[in-house]
C-alpha cells in the first residue's frame, strides 16, 4: 500500500508537518485537520503555514473578476496610494499591519472597503475612524491584491518591502536570524525611508478607478473668492511623487473631449515645486489647473463617468455647481453671489463635524435652490453680438479675465502659477515691482537652477 500524506508526515517515529509549495490552502487545512491530534500544531504556525500558500495561490480568480471588482481593485490602490500606510511592528515578535486612518466623518468609505474586501476591521476613535488588517491570512491576500492591481507612487516601495518581510516571516523554515532581517526592512520604510529611487522594471499605469481613488484622498476641488470665484483643482504631494505627477498630468492632458473640438489642452495643466518650510520635510510638487474649457469639455465629464465612494463627492458637486452658476452669469447677481457663499460656508473642511464653524444650511434645501437657479433664465442674454448681464444693466466687460501669474522654462512649461502678482512676488521673495518688471522686459532669472520667466496668461471665466 502506498504511504499516505499522513504516513509521509512521520520521521523516525516523530510528527513532521509536510507542506509542499503546490498545495493550496485548502490542502493544508485538510492536512492540520488529519493529524492535528499527532502534531499538536501551534495555531500560530498553523496561520503561517496557511498566510504562505495564500500567498502562492493562482491569480485565475483576480483575473476572472467582474468589471466592477476590478474598478474597486483599481479604485483601492489609488486610495491606498493616498491615505494607506504598511506598518511592521517587532516586540519579541513580529506583526504586520495595513491601515487607513480617515476623519470620523468618512467612516462610510471604510466599512466600504471591509464590506468589499470582505476582511480587516473598522473602528471609530475621538476624530478619525480607521480601517485595519492584521491577521496573517488577510494580510497575504491584500498583498496579493496589490500585486495585481499595484500602488503607482513612492508608496510602492514601502508595499513592496512590507510584502519582503511577510515572506520572510511567513517562511516554516524561517531561522533565528529573520527578526533581525525584518527589521532591517522595517528600519528603512516610512518615515526612516531616504532612498526613493524606484526600480527600472516598475512601470507607472494610471487607469481611471486608480485616478479616482487617488483624487479621492489627495485632489484640492477649491474656489478663489477674491479672483472672481476663480475655480481651481490640484493634486500636491511629496517631491518623491514628481514621477508619478508628470504622469498623471499627461493622462488628464490626453483624456477624449465630451466635444468635438480642435482645441490642444496639452499644458492645461501645470505642474510645479515648492521648497519646504521645515528643514525635516522634503519639497513637494503640485499640479493644478484653472482653464475653464478644459475643465468643462474634459475634466468634469470624466470625473462624473465613474462612481465616487468618500465624501469627497461631496466638494466635487459644490464645484461642478459654482461653475454652472458663473456660466449663466449668476455669480454677477446679488443672489447668485449670496447662494456661491452659502455653498463655500460647507465645502471642504467646512462641512466637517469638528469644523469650528458648522453649516448653517441644510444641504438638501442648498442643492435644490442651486438646481432651481442653474435651470432657470441665465443673467446673461445676447445684446447687438455681445453679453449683457440683466442684473448689472449693462454689457458684461470681456476684458473681465482671470489673469494668472506663470513661471516657466526656457521652453516654455509652466513650473509654478498665481493668482496675483503678490502671491508670486510671495513666493519668490521680492518685490512686485520686481515680478512686474521681469514680465514687461522678459528679464530671465535663476530658480532652483533653471533659467525662469514669468508671463501673465488670461483665464476665461
């Protein structure tokens, strides 16, 4: 007869556990369950033993995802990218944890992600919620996960030394010398971490749930009050992330027109850097974009062609709106004016519960009078050819322009903009007489290295 795996489990009369890498998880259970009363397994090992197979287990399933699991998947690693974080903790043992830490207010966008993923935990503290995975066999399917929909920025390398040390950790044979390798690993991510350079084999792929994802957690949908309700979106983040910038505003640049228009929208994007004010932080880099036309024909019906999850819907709304409001030219009236400060008093950071000043509108009462003002008569009709604004009585002055403040390079590519001529004299630390010269007689000057100039550039409304 033929030695079964239980036979084949004894050495010299002893118990030995036999996991072969071809088993499955399922394999190994059915084996502990066997000879469980023989081996006395510790249940630790036994949780190794299983968090290692899940981890060799096929990608098949992944693959044969439906369309909305892969958008989430996707969805998940922008998010990640922006708000997750991979922990190791060695206390005579080791431990690994995946978290998310969020306001208290976007509790929903986490049990979201425990709902969908189907493991980890969600608590609520004081101000600020959190999702987290720690047991061995939800951690080795996360990091699986992530192999199949990978994390795109600096973030990367803390993800990929996170799943270095589980492996490790997860080894049976693992030797006295581990916890001394793991923590190696550990002593070099996060914030111990001083070498950002990413590998020549890791490709940079922005897909448009990974986007929404990262938007999400990190994009900035603001409006300028003092420049004519000037709207405004950005994406800023570590100088670590440039790469991953540079990438992002090359996909919004070429993303298809809700039109048909000839209009280039390479460049409606800038993208530019900024020195840190601790000597601790590392600069960070920013992209933005304030050009009306590309925000209308391209950017907005992207962004509301995919499903949003966090409360961050919520600030996209309010700006989408804004700008329906200045299209009709309500924010020229009394009453469009008063109803665009209502919007702002709880857009943002002022719609949260430990904001300082709370809303004094109900949001459902604020959207039905926007509604109601937006599909009502515009403030603007069409006189002899030209805009005239019903409230104001006369013609709507076209020289009215959003006027920017750009620095760019030699050859021309934005490397920071302003809204005024102060901010960049701010920025730059002269005088404004000094930016206003420089504009007038192109007069070159050294920043961060690189021959710069400053030009004003119009903004349509």
């Amino acid at each position: 007869m033929s030695a079964s795996p239980a036979t084949q489990g004894y050495m010299n009369g002893r118990p030995k556990l036999l996991i072969l890498k071809k088993d499955t998880c399922s394999n190994i259970r059915r084996h502990i369950n066997q000879f469980i009363p023989q081996l006395c397994i510790p249940t630790r090992e036994f949780s190794l033993a299983v968090a290692a197979a899940s981890v060799r287990e096929s990608r098949q399933e992944i693959a044969t995802l439906s369309s909305q699991m892969r958008n989430f998947y996707e969805w998940f690693a922008g998010f990640t990218d922006a708000e997750g974080n991979f922990y190791i903790v060695i206390s005579g043992s080791c431990a690994f944890r995946f978290q998310i830490n969020l306001h208290k207010d976007d509790i929903d966008v986490l049990y979201y992600i425990h709902k969908t993923l189907g493991f980890g935990e969600v608590r609520s503290y004081h101000n600020f919620s959190s999702f987290t995975v720690t047991r061995l066999k939800d951690i080795a399917q996360l990091l699986k996960i992530f192999a199949q929909y990978p994390l795109q920025g600096s973030k990367w390398l803390n993800y990929r030394d996170f799943s270095k040390a589980f492996e490790l950790y997860s080894n049976p044979d693992r030797g006295a010398e581990t916890l001394k390798d793991i923590l190696g690993i550990k002593n070099g991510m996060n914030r111990l971490r001083s070498d950002f350079t990413m590998p020549n084999s890791k490709e940079i792929r922005i897909t448009p749930y990974w986007l929404l994802g990262f938007i999400e957690g990190e994009g900035s949908f603001s409006i300028n009050k003092r420049n004519n309700f000037r709207l405004d979106f950005s994406l800023c983040q570590s100088s670590t992330n440039l790469q991953l910038l540079g990438k992002i505003k090359i996909y919004l640049e070429n993303l298809p027109s809700e039109v048909n228009t000839e209009g280039n929208y390479v460049g409606a994007l800038g993208i530019s850097n900024a020195r840190a004010n601790n000597p601790n932080h590392l600069p960070s880099t920013r992209i933005e974009t304030a050009r009306i036309p590309y925000i209308t024909n391209v950017f907005i019906p992207f962004l509301e062609s995919l499903t949003w999850r966090s409360k961050k819907r919520f600030d996209f709304q309010d700006w989408k709106n804004i700008l329906l409001l200045k299209e009709q030219g309500h924010h020229l009236s009394e009453q469009g004016v008063k109803l665009i400060d209502l919007i702002l008093s709880q857009m943002n950071n002022n719609r949260l519960s430990t904001a300082s000043s709370q809303p004094t509108v109900d949001r459902t009462l604020l959207l039905a009078e926007t509604y109601l003002l937006i599909n009502g008569p515009s403030n603007f009709e069409l006189r002899n050819g030209r805009k005239w604004v019903i409230s104001l009585k006369k013609y709507y002055n076209s020289s009215r322009r959003n006027i920017c403040v750009i620095i760019t390079d030699e050859k021309g590519n934005n490397l920071h903009s302003f809204d005024s001529l102060a901010d960049c004299a701010k920025f730059l630390v002269v005088h404004p007489d000094t930016v206003s010269k420089r504009i007038i007689k192109g007069i070159p000057f050294l920043l961060e290295n690189i021959r710069a100039y400053i030009k004003k550039e119009e903004v349509s409304n």
